[in-house]
C-alpha cells in the first residue's frame, strides 16, 4: 500500500515539473530564436553576417556546406548571464519570470 502512495506521488511530481517545462516553452522559443539570431563571437567573422556566430553556421547548412551545427554551451551561457542582467521585455511580459527562465535552461 506504501509503495502505491510512494508511486502515485512521485507520478504527482513528475507531472507538475511537466506542466511547468511546458509553461515556459514559448519564452524559450524566443530565447533561442535571439540566440541565433544575436549572438556575436570574436572568433568568427563572416562577410555576410559579420560577428554573428550561428547565422552564419545555420546558412552553412542550408548551402549544404555543413552537415551539423554544433552549439557550443560555452556560448549559451555567456547569452543567458547577458539576458539575465539586460533582459529583453518584448520576449516576456515579467523581467522576474525572464530571468528564471533563463536559469532554469
């Protein structure tokens, strides 16, 4: 019967942290949308997009130059500690519930 409750709860939690994934999938939709379209690395200079890293990796892609666009996490992170202290107020209408999602990526 413990063993019952145990399972029926942990079914309870598992569907609430669903829910909640599920909430915040539109403002992560946009995050990354700004990511790829923003993000700007020094290391990369592209004639057509200049500094921005993914534009130019995804049009190398479709031009099939590239088989496979690799996110480096090095770079999500350095995009989300920039959003979290500037955070973008047309992605979310609340700063606070920017910012959370963006810690909880």
């Amino acid at each position: 019967m413990a063993a019952n409750a145990t399972r029926e709860s942990i079914m309870r939690n598992a569907l609430a942290s669903a829910k909640d994934v599920c909430k915040r999938s539109a403002e992560h939709k946009e995050l990354i949308k700004k990511f790829i379209k923003s993000f700007e690395s020094e290391a990369v200079v592209d004639l057509k997009f200049g500094k921005r890293k993914y534009k130019a990796l995804l049009q190398k892609a479709v031009n099939d130059k590239l088989g496979t666009v690799f996110i480096d996490l090095n770079d999500v992170e350095a995009f989300c500690k920039k959003e979290i202290l500037e955070p973008d107020a047309q992605i979310s209408q609340s700063t606070i519930q920017l910012q959370q999602s963006i810690e909880m990526m």
